[in-house]
C-alpha cells in the first residue's frame, strides 16, 4: 500500500470544497482535494442560482471572472392552480450593478473551473475520478483517507461530499438523514435561444429572472423552481417522495405533469431538453444540521453539514457552500492547536454571518412543510383573483362576500387560524 502526506484532504469538489481548498492554497497549506466526478462538475445536475457576494467574500473580482450565467434582476413568485395560475415579479434593475446581486449558473461547467481555479494558486492539488473506500481513524481522531492500495495522511480531513453524507455517518459525526427531512428534486435543462429567453422573461442581454413555484404538484408537498441561463432554462421540481409512494404517483409522471401546466408550457415552449436527473435535496436547515459539525480532525462543511435555506421566495445553497469552505479553511490557518479547530470553526462561521443567518431562518422549512401550502394556498390564492378579474355581465357579489365564498370553499376558518398560529410561531 503506498501512502502519501498532505497537511489537509477534502473530499468532494463541489462549491463547498473547492472554496476550502483555494483559500488554503493561499495561506500556504499542502492540501489534496478528491472528487469521485471524472471530470470534476460531472456528477452535478446544472441549473441554480448563485448569490455573488459569496464569491467576493473568497476572492474579490472573481464573480468577473466565474463562467456564470445572467445575472437576476427579476424576482417571481407563481402559485398554480390545476389549470390557471398567477405570478408575482419584482424587477429591480439595480440588482444588475457593477457587482450584480446573483446569477444563474450551470453546475457542471462553474464546479470544474472552481475546482480548477483553487488548484491554480498553487499547494492545491485536485484529484478526480477518486472513490474513498475508509476514514482512517487512530486514537479516535481521522488521521487521513484510504482509496484502494492508497493511503493518504493528514493533519484534518474536511468532508464536502453532499447531503447523503456517507462518509460522516461512518464516522459517527452524522446520523442518517430521515426521509422527512430530504426532498427529492428533479431537474431538468431546456436549451432556447437567448432572443427567446429576453423576450418571454423580458430582460435585456445578459440579464435573467429566477422564479419560484407553488402548486402544481398533484397536491403532494412541494414546489418548483425556474432559472434563464444564457441560452437555456433549468427548470425543477422538488417534493417528498413519501407522499408520492403513498398517492402511488410515478416520480417522473408528477415532472411531466408540471411541466405541462398551461402556466409552465408557454415559457419552455419551441425548446428541447439537452439534460434531465434527480437528485436528493436537504430541507430541514437549522433544525436538520448535524448535533456536531466538527470531531477531532474532522470539519463538515457545504451540503455535508446541512446549510440549505429555503423560505419560499428564495433558495440557497451553493453561497452558504463557498461560506462554509472558506470559514472552515480560515479556521484551520488560524488553529495553532488540533484541539482549538472545532472551536474556531464554530468561531468562523459565526463571524461570517452563516450559523445566525440559518438560526434566524430557521422555522421556515416547517412552514412551508405544510401540506396546504401546495395545493389549498396557491387554489385559494387563484380563486380570490378569478373573483377580482372575471366579468359576465352579472351583479357583482360585495367583496367581503366573495372572499368569504372562497375561502369557505377551500379551508374552515378553525384550519386557517391553526396555520397562521402555526405560522407565526415558526417564524
């Protein structure tokens, strides 16, 4: 067996690693980042959004120099009903400033050229197409990774392999996710041409809109989502699989159906799907981190360690990864002792804004984890504006009335006032 020596391994390439390794090259570390994707970005399903000050805060001027998509400056918001639905945009064209607000990006082609960014400042070196087969453990603390014949040493191992994290588990750092707290997303890619995507969208070059859904899922818990890219739109549903093992509703049949929508289709309309998969989302945030981020020699980081906000009107990921990379990279260059590392990883993460930032949001997930909120809220929601548009030449019903004719058609007003008592001490 040969072994090597490194001052810190990471395992996983993904925005959360990949900003761990670059500033740990910059501040001097021999550090081996492994990825299991050959090539790196591979395994990765394209389409998000990424908030640039994430990108600033590792390296200033990289957002100019990141293969991102265009930048948001439309915010929508679109609750469907079976076959009508509404949406609210919020157009701020300042959001495209001199360092735009966010961006749509592809995953596949920004995770490699991160991964390859950091190996370019030198004491980096990337690996991919590497399986890691054991967490070698010595007097309790991970001391370095095995690979087949491989072994390699090192001061800390920092995981960012993802939400299933297999390898934290093994290591007793993380319980096995229950399923209520994973959702299942699928996701899927449309190529358009960029004229279509501006006008449809009706942003100027460069520029795009993020949108996100309510409804449209066959009453199952859930929501979708829609980003422009340059020259495609990535379009995703996400929901929880149990329902629909219980509703015995076909995976792929409820995407179908969504993307089918009268409200959905015109946007996607003359384009072709050049990339389609699923893939397990985290969606418990506070409430669902790990109980320990960090064992003696060990830090989680990125998706691994459960930061993922979701509030309804806006879905973050990939910025809280680049974060807590470099939070837990800051804390290794500042750790002058094995034992002090947990501590000011902990330290980090607060100075950075990311354990008050996911403390502050935390009830979120268990608001939007109500099942009405996909299917009687956005009903509701279509209703009421069906009553304020629709003209047949009849008396018009009082507004109070109408409104109370819809709610009463859709929820008991004893259900309504249990959701926002409910609501409000979520929040």
């Amino acid at each position: 067996m040969r072994t090597f020596r490194f001052d810190v391994i990471i395992i996983g390439a993904g925005p959360a690693g990949s900003a761990c390794a670059h500033t740990l090259a910059k501040g001097g570390k021999k550090t081996l980042l492994v990825e299991r994707g050959l090539p790196t970005g591979s395994k990765n399903l394209s389409g998000g959004r990424l908030y640039s000050y994430a990108l600033e805060m590792l390296e200033p001027g990289l957002t100019a120099k990141a293969p991102l998509e265009r930048s948001i400056v439309r915010e929508q918001i679109m609750m469907l009903d079976k076959d009508r639905g509404f949406c609210l945009d919020f157009y701020e064209p300042a959001l495209h400033g001199d360092i735009p607000h966010s961006y749509s990006v592809l995953r596949a082609p920004f995770d490699e050229w991160l991964a390859t960014y950091a190996e370019e400042q030198g004491g980096a070196t990337l690996v991919d197409g590497i399986k890691i087969d054991e967490i070698l453990l010595q007097d309790g603390r991970v001391t370095g990774i095995r690979s087949g014949d491989d072994k390699v040493e090192a001061e800390i191992v920092v995981i960012a392999e993802g939400v299933l994290g297999q390898l934290a588990e093994t290591v007793g750092l993380r319980p096995k996710l229950p399923a209520h707290q994973v959702g299942v997303g699928i996701k899927e890619v449309i190529s358009l041409p960029a004229n279509i995507i501006e006008e449809r969208f009706q942003v100027a070059a460069g520029q795009g809109a993020a949108r996100v859904i309510a409804g449209g899922t066959a009453g199952i818990p859930g929501g979708g989502f829609l980003y422009t890219n340059k020259e495609s739109l990535s379009l995703g549903l996400v929901f929880h699989p149990e329902e629909a093992v219980k509703q015995n509703r076909p995976l792929a049949d409820l995407f179908q159906e969504f993307k089918m929508h009268p409200a959905v289709y015109p946007l996607l309309a003359g384009g072709s799907t050049i990339e389609y998969g699923a893939h397990l989302v985290p969606e418990a945030g506070w409430r669902g981190m790990p109980p320990s981020l960090h064992s003696p020699g060990l830090l989680l980081v990125g998706d691994a360690a459960g930061f993922v906000i979701n509030t309804g009107t806006i879905i973050r990921g990939m910025d809280l990864a680049i974060v807590s990379g470099i939070a837990a990279a800051r804390a290794i260059l500042a750790s002058e002792a094995p034992q002090a590392l947990g501590a000011q990883y902990l330290v980090e993460l607060q100075q950075c804004g990311l354990l008050p930032t996911m403390k502050t949001l935390a009830g979120w997930p268990e608001l939007l984890g109500n099942p009405r909120m996909g299917s009687t809220y956005p009903s509701m929601a279509n209703a009421m504006l069906h009553t304020l548009f629709h003209v047949d030449g009849s008396v018009p019903p009082t507004m109070p009335k109408a409104m109370k004719e819809v709610l009463q058609a859709h929820i008991s007003l004893g259900t309504l006032l249990q959701d926002l008592w409910k609501g409000a001490r979520a929040l």
